[in-house]
C-alpha cells in the first residue's frame, strides 16, 4: 500500500532527523553553547552527574543508541527483523527519554533545549511507531 509506504518513510525520516539532532548535541557537550538556546541550563544538565552513565557521556550513547535503533529499523524495513524488535527499542528509547527529562525537570531543575528536542523526538518516534505497526502487533 502506499499510504504505508509513505508512513514508513516518514518513520524513517524521523529517526534520521533523531540521529542527525543527537549527533550536533554530542558536539555540542564537547563544545558547549554551539546549539543550545539556553546555553546556561545546557550547560547544568551536561555537566551534573546525571550526564553519564557507567562513565560514558549520555551525549556520545544518544548517539549510539539512535544508530541502533537506525539500524534496527532498516532490518525490520529489510524484513530481516520481526517488527516486535523495534517496538520493543522503541518503548526502551520512550523510557529512557521521559527519565532524562524528569530529571532535568524535578531533580536539576533546569532544561537543555537541545536535550528536550532528542527526547521529545524519541516519544514522537514511539508514539508514531506504534501508530505505524499497530497492525503488526499479534495478540
């Protein structure tokens, strides 16, 4: 079909622009203030302790992470993967999101825009996914 086609496409599209975004921001931690609006706070919640996790900046496994899922996508598109396996990274990715942002909201209590863009990408990417595959999804 090709309205599914075209959603499929647009999925795509989204998690390119994701990993495009979560590329600048690991730039960005290396050198602050390049594309943060509100460089200040950008600079709090790249800095706290909540930046790294087992000693990997949470920027540079963002990337990692957005080129999995990439990855995954393009398995699942190549019928290589059974669906389930992208919306199972899709719920984990959604997680970890809404985490990073309640704790720039409730713990450090200032926001990283650029931050707020990727997390608030991966949510949109899990909602539309689910949207895209509901189909898919056997009972």
């Amino acid at each position: 079909m090709q309205k599914d086609r075209v959603k499929k496409t647009i999925l795509l599209l989204l998690i390119i622009l994701g990993l495009i975004v979560v590329v600048a921001s690991s730039y960005q931690s290396a050198t602050p203030s390049v594309i943060c609006l509100t460089s200040e706070n950008c600079a709090v919640v790249q800095s706290s302790s909540y930046a790294f996790i087992f000693g990997y900046s949470v920027a540079k496994l963002g990337v990692l992470a957005f080129a999995v899922f990439l990855s995954v996508y393009l398995l699942v598109l190549a019928n290589s993967l059974p669906v389930w396996t992208f919306l199972l990274s899709n719920v984990i990715g959604a997680l970890y999101a809404i985490y990073f942002l309640s704790i720039q909201a409730f713990v450090l209590k200032a926001f990283c825009s650029s931050c707020i863009v990727i997390d608030s990408l991966m949510i949109v990417i899990a909602i539309y996914s689910f949207w895209v595959y509901k189909g898919s999804i056997k009972h």
